[in-house]
C-alpha cells in the first residue's frame, strides 16, 4: 500500500477521445480528455512542465458538459498557465530558484569547479556552473538532486525522532504526479523538484510524509499528527497548490 501526496486520479487504463487543442492565456495547448472509470466528477490537470492540458471524465460524459467544464475553469486555468514561462529551458543567463530564492545561472565554459552558489558585489545569489554548455542543465540537475537529499535527511532525522518511527528508506524521484510518497514498510519518496521550494515548504512535505509512518491514511488523525509536526501545514498546502506547477515547469532535459 502506498500512501500519495497531492496524487493524481487513479490511473487506470483510460479511454482518451480524440485529441485537440484549447487556447488559454495567449497560448494553444493540445488537450487530452480521458475517461476513467473510477473518476467521480471532472478533473483539471496542466500537464508536466505546463506544456498541455487533461481533463479526467467519468465515462459517457456529453462534449457539451466538458466544454461548459472547461469555460467555467477558465480564469483558474489562464491564472495558472500566466505564471508560467514560454521558455522553461535552463540557460546562462536565466534564473533558477533553490530553496526558494532566485538564483541567476552563471556558466564557466573552460573552468573547471563543482556546481555552487556564490553571491556577487550586489549581494545577487548565483549559480555558478562550470563545463560544457550541453551539460549545463544536467549539472543544475544533479546540483538539486545533491542538496535536496541532504536537506531531507536532515528532516527526516528531526521529524521521526518526534514521533519514534524510523524511515527505511529515502528516495529522491522526478514524479509528475505527486511531490512524495510513503510506503507501508516505511521507504519514503520525494520529489526532488522540490529543493526549488522555500525551506518551510520542504519542510512541510517531509513532515507530510514522514505522519505516514504512523498513519497511513488521511483521516483525522493523520491531519492531526500532520500539525503537530508542521503548524504551518495549511499555508504550505496552499503554496504547492499555488506554485507546484512552475516547479514542473522547468525543463532540466
């Protein structure tokens, strides 16, 4: 058993209608609408990295009610898609945050020197990248990868020595579909995306993950134990559901 968090509809083998295109905030974007026969209602979901979006129907639902769907989602949807950059591509030049705060990338071609951040006469954080440039963003990448890690040991260590559990695993992923995961034998998953978000952020998630190792559910008890490890959890729910998708959005291919 596997506990999600923030997780997707059940996928299950859907039937997917025929493709087409939906233009929101200045852009055409394909869309795909799937129908699952678990779905209760209909779903919104942008799309990894915000290139497209899907709606999730039960089955026989009209072409009418999805349109009517989509236009009354209309202002959240262009809201959202507003936010994010055309151009999502990592280079020289262009910022990237970690830990919350925007980093401008700054590229070394012929030097030699591990992926940091350094400050300049401003006080401006960058983000110093040495190598070939066709490997700037795989640099970034495994940069984010490295310290997420660290910070998660690090709250992990402090939130299961609160509640007496033990991990039995940590892992780090690139999941479009959640930002972490527990399993029923204690291995807990991340996102590492998620080392872009502010600290308080992480730390909720963590926290999320971690009241899973006692309660497997979201009942009562697991909110409960949720705020007691993390009193800002409301806020921080708020923020992923807010500004998870720009974190998606950014292309580290």
């Amino acid at each position: 058993m596997v506990i999600s968090f923030l997780r997707s509809i059940n996928r299950r083998a859907g039937v997917k209608r025929q493709a087409r295109t939906h233009e929101v905030a200045g852009r055409v974007l394909p869309l795909s609408v799937v129908e699952n026969p678990r779905a209760k209602r209909l779903t919104l979901r942008i799309e990894a990295n915000g290139k497209s979006i899907k709606v999730t129907v039960p089955p026989g639902v009209p072409e009418r009610e999805i349109s009517g769907f989509l236009t009354r989602q209309k202002d959240w949807l262009a809201t959202r898609i507003a936010r994010l950059p055309e151009n999502a591509k990592l280079r020289a030049g262009s910022t990237i945050p970690v830990r919350g705060v925007p980093c401008l990338i700054v590229h070394k071609e012929n030097i030699r020197g591990l992926t940091r951040i350094e400050r300049d006469a401003d006080d401006q954080p960058l983000l110093i990248v040495h190598g070939s440039e066709e490997h700037l963003s795989r640099r970034i990448k495994d940069f984010l990868i490295t310290e997420t890690k660290k910070d998660i040991e690090k709250l992990v260590k402090l939130h299961t020595n609160i509640i007496g559990r033990k991990a039995k695993a940590i892992r780090l992923k690139d999941t479009k579909s959640r930002w972490g995961s527990c399993t029923s034998d204690g291995v807990l998953s991340f996102s590492w995306r998620m080392g872009m978000a502010p600290p308080a952020i992480l730390n909720y998630l963590v926290a999320h993950e971690v009241a899973h190792l006692v309660e497997m559910n979201h009942g009562p008890d697991f909110w409960a134990l949720c705020f007691k490890l993390c009193p800002d959890t409301e806020h921080c729910k708020a923020w992923l559901k807010n500004n998870g998708t720009s974190l998606q959005a950014i292309d580290f291919s």
